[in-house]
C-alpha cells in the first residue's frame, strides 16, 4: 500500500509538471488564473465607484476593465482566429460578464491553434512578431493594466483580493 501511494504521488506531480512543459499549456494554465483574479479584481469595487479615476488624464476604473476586454478581442480575433464577444457596458454585472466572455474566448482561439504556429511571424503595428510573442502581449497587457486597477482599489480604499500567480 505503502508503495502504490507514492507511485500515485509521484505520477500526480509528473502530470502536474507536464501541464506547463509547452508554451501553449503554460499560457492557457496561467491565462484561467489570471481571468479569475481579474474578475476579482472587479467584482471588488463597489459599482458606484466604476467611473472613478485618479486623474483627469487616467481612465476610469471601468474604462480600464473594457480596455483590457477590446485588447483581448482584438489581438484573439486577429492573430488566432477567435470571435470576438459582444461588449456590453451599461452596468457592472455587464462589464464583468463581457470581460469573462472574452477571457474564455482567448483561451478557446489559443486552444484551437496547432503550437507549430507559435513560430509564425505576424504583421503587428510594431513590426514583424512572432505568435509566441502576441500570447506573452495578451499577458503582458493585461498585467499592466490590472496593475492599475489595483491602485485604483486601494485609492478607493477596497483591499484588493489576494494575488494569484500561477
């Protein structure tokens, strides 16, 4: 018995490895975690306080959250062949809604796309990129703007939920 739990041990944490051993599977682990904290990361701020912004030339905390939802469709429906979820922005159980559509839809147009396509260069506004390259600017992306809803909770004075990395 003694046996047969380590072996089970051990081919759990193999399989647990091997679900990042591909940049596809990396991507699409790290891309529900990151789906999940950012509707936290909405769900949080009360929805009176969806058109706060901290400066004049800032966007508002929703404008933010549809920022990071058009960049997702558009970069999902050009480079990997998704389709992109009708945005509806008139409340925040609507934005939310939209947002999650299109975190789901990045992760079936990435799922649906053969890895040997990574590889492929694109023409991309900022030069010549490569696929790979787009999937670490849909990440990028959206942690350079999560990052500024966070400041916005905490200028509004909500705790932010705990930080998910993986």
């Amino acid at each position: 018995m003694k046996y047969l739990l380590i072996t089970l041990v051990a081919l759990g944490s193999n399989l647990a490895m091997a679900q990042q051993t591909t940049p596809k599977t990396a991507f699409l682990e790290k891309w529900e975690n990151a789906k999940n904290y950012t509707l936290e990361l909405a769900e949080a701020m009360p929805e009176d306080a969806f058109g706060f912004k901290p400066t004049e030339r800032q966007m508002s905390f929703k404008e933010q959250l549809i920022h990071i939802k058009a960049n997702m469709d558009w970069l999902s429906t050009t480079y990997f062949k998704g389709t992109e979820p009708k945005a509806v922005t008139d409340t925040k159980a609507n934005i939310i809604k939209s947002l999650e559509a299109s975190f789901d839809g990045v992760a079936a147009a990435v799922a649906a796309t053969d890895p040997e396509t990574f590889a492929e260069t694109v023409d991309f506004f900022a030069g010549p990129k490569s696929k790979l390259q787009i999937l670490n600017l849909l990440q990028d992306h959206l942690t350079h703007h999560r990052g500024q809803l966070i400041v916005y909770l905490n200028l509004k004075q909500v705790a932010p939920p705990r930080y998910v990395g993986w």
